[in-house]
C-alpha cells in the first residue's frame, strides 16, 4: 500500500501535461511523470519517492506511436518492453528487453519508462546508444529532436517540465548485425553483472555496457581499442577494457575483477562472431 | 480522498471507492471482494496478484486502478471451467494453492495469445510467477496437455 495519495491525471496532449506540471509544481506537488509506473509504485509504497501529483503520459498519441515513419522506427515513450520485445522490428532492441525483469512486468514497464527511472540499469537505453538514436521532447514550445548522445549522459538529462515523448531509430540501423548479452549473479531473471549491446556498422563495432559501472554508457575510445586490426584479439579486449573510464563495480552482485573477467571473455566472443559475419 | 471511478472487471462495469494512489489489486480484494488475485510480494516480483488486462497478464500490485479506467480488466473470478484450470486440476499442478490463481491466468493469457507456443515462449512468459511449493513440473505439464490439445 502506498502510504499517502496524490492527485492524478491523464491529460491527452503533451502540452496539457506540461500546464498541469508546471501548475502541480507552484502548488508544492512536487509532480512527476508517470508511464509504466512500477518503479514509482514500487519505491512510493516504501516511501522512497514523495510526489502529490501524477501526471500519466499514456493518454497523448505520441506516447503511443510504434510503428515506420519514412525510414524512422517511431517508439513512443509509453510502449511496453513486452511488445518491442515481440514485434521485433529492431531485433537488437528485442532481445535487449526480453532480458529486463519478467515477461509479465514487461507487458507494463515502458521504455520511457526503463531508460528515464531511477534504476540505474537502463538496459533499454544500450540498442538506442549504438543505434544513435534521436529523442523526442515535449517542450512549452513544442517537440523537439535531440540526438541520444545529446540527453543521456549516464541518465537522461531532460529537465522538467520537458518530458521524453519518443525514441526513433534510423531503420538501417535496425538491420546490421547485433549481438546481446547478459550474465546475472545467478538466475536468468535478474540484475545484471554485465549486459552489452553491440552492433556491426560500417565503421565497425559499436557497442554500450550495463550493470559494468554505475550507469549504462557506450564509449568511443573503447570501441576504438576493439576496431583497433593492428591488434591481436587478446590484446585489442585489454585495451578497451583499460579505456573504461570510470570505475567498474564492485558489490553484492559481483567483484569488480569478476566483472572484468566475464567482460573480457563477452568481448572476445563478440569479437569473434561479428568477425565470422563480416567474413 | 476516495473517489468513485468504473472499472470494467469479468465482463461487468464495477463502481469503486479509491484512493488514486491504490493499486489495483487493493480495489480488486477490498473494494469488491474479488480476493483470487493474491498479495505475495507486492512488489511485481511473484505473480501471484496476475490478472489480465487487455488480453495480457498484468501484475495487479504494480498497476494502479485507476489506470484500469477504460481496459477489459479478467480476473480468476472471471474464467469459468477453461481448459488450463481443468488441467492444473487433473496434473496436480498446484500445493498449497496461493499462486495458483496467479499462474492460471499467465497461462490462460498465453493459450490465448500464443495457442500454439513453442517451449520457449512457454518458458519466457511462466518465469514471471514463482511457486513456493516447487509445483513448476506439474505446472509445465498442465500447460503442455492444453497445448497438445490445442495442436
């Protein structure tokens, strides 16, 4: 049970949610945007997030948009996992979500929801962060197209009352070779210790980390090190990992050398299968 | 503050007193007395609170009810002698019973959706509810004798 109650409202365009935010927020409602909702219901039944004002974003048509627009995959914040799983019409992104918690959590989680929550897994984001995703904003003045590598740095940097409304994906990204992988602690449902997403492009591997650090990133300069051909196999995966610049993560679900060891040995494999595709 | 909203549950428009931060599986068990779905975890990690919503198993504890304004809301009390509640009885596929409605309406969601499923997509929707009492084979049997019945 959620111990206190806040107002609520479903308004059907993203410029009344933004009019209800900013009103919520001069009344001391401290707002916030609801999609999927189960983190916030989660962490609000333990009291983790206080908030008088929900605003839920599934009732606005861009929210809800799936589907090609000229060669633009359109993914609208307020799809479930459970149906970019199914649909599969970015395969990397499909196998992606069919690792994030449940089959029946992700029929509710969104991936709005996924890459903006708190959770610092984001899994979601990875596809999005090879691809080069754009995301769509909804602002006072409108929507606005920013580049993926533009909002998220770790976390999604978009400030209320702006609100995440899309993502779109470039569909010749949707069809390169792709890799997935994820390792838990223990079972095959869970966080994770190590989850990548890696796409074959023209300018060879890119690739974005989950579970490794404290936030999900892709870096250049480690791609560089793993497109690096006057290296050997061994030596190219050292690298990047040496090029991982912020500090791999050590606790309860695995040892920052465990993590490196199942992350060299990702790698490697990646490495390997891309290699065979290309050949 | 309560406030009335309309819920459409089994097929029946439902008048119910809430609370917006209640979930719906509070309004389901103490609003209308509907107590099939289970309290386990209440925290979207054990399924036993599972109904369907849409054609799609939804777990009750992490869906609020006023998000269910508007949707074809099924719960346990709203299947009646299907063929998967006829096969969890003659497989045994249960012990002490309290994720039982949980799993009957994952699968029931399932033999709708996917009448045909392969093992793995049996495996990948069933992992989403946990049984105390281990009765996963009987369970997969349960499912496996609909879906044979089916093919």
């Amino acid at each position: 049970m959620i111990p206190y109650n806040f107002d609520y409202e479903k308004p059907s365009s993203f410029s009344e949610a933004i009019s209800i935010y900013e009103k919520w927020e001069v009344d001391g409602k401290n707002p916030i945007y609801y999609c999927g909702g189960t983190e916030i219901i989660t962490m609000a039944r333990m009291d983790q997030i206080q908030t008088k004002g929900v605003i839920d974003i599934k009732g606005m048509p861009e929210c809800l948009d799936f589907g090609w627009e000229k060669d633009q995959l359109v993914i609208g914040a307020a799809i479930p996992l459970a149906k970019l799983e199914e649909e599969k019409a970015f395969p990397l992104l499909s196998r992606v979500c069919n690792r994030i918690a449940d089959h029946t959590s992700r029929c509710k989680i969104t991936i709005g929801g996924n890459i903006t929550g708190k959770i610092n897994y984001r899994e979601a984001v990875l596809p999005l962060l090879v691809a080069d995703a754009t995301c769509v904003i909804a602002s006072k003045t409108g929507m606005k197209q920013i580049p993926i590598h533009d909002v998220f740095d770790g976390k999604v940097q978009i400030q209320p009352p702006e609100f995440l409304l899309q993502v779109r994906v470039e569909r010749k990204m949707t069809t390169l070779p792709y890799l997935s992988e994820k390792r838990t602690k223990i079972d095959r449902i869970g966080y994770p210790v190590v989850s990548l997403a890696a796409i074959h492009a023209e300018d060879g591997i890119r690739i974005a980390f989950s579970g490794l650090c404290t936030d999900p990133f892709r870096s250049l300069s480690v791609e560089e090190e793993l497109n690096n051909r006057s290296q050997s196999l061994e030596s190219k995966v050292q690298s990047a990992i040496e090029k991982i610049s912020v500090p791999i993560l050590d606790d309860h679900h695995a040892s920052s050398a465990y993590r490196k060891f199942i992350l060299s040995n990702l790698l490697v494999d990646i490495i390997k299968e891309f290699d065979e595709v290309s050949e | 503050m309560n406030r009335q909203i309309h819920l459409n549950i089994n097929g029946e428009e439902k008048s119910v007193y809430i609370r917006n931060a209640d979930t719906l599986l509070t309004a389901l068990r103490e609003q209308l007395g509907l107590t099939g779905a289970k309290p386990g975890c209440e925290n979207g990690d054990c399924g036993a609170c599972t109904v369907i919503i849409e054609g799609m198993p939804q777990k009750s504890c992490i869906m609020l009810a006023v998000e269910g304004i508007g949707k074809q809301i099924t719960t346990i009390e709203g299947l009646n002698n299907t063929p998967i509640q006829q096969a969890f009885l003659e497989k045994w596929a249960f012990q002490c019973g309290y994720c039982t409605s949980g799993f009957i309406m994952n699968c029931h969601a399932l033999m709708e959706k996917h009448p045909d499923a392969e093992d793995v997509v049996v495996e990948n929707w069933l992992q989403s509810n946990i049984c105390r009492c281990t009765s996963y084979q009987e369970i997969k049997e349960a499912i496996h004798s609909v879906l044979s019945k089916n093919s």
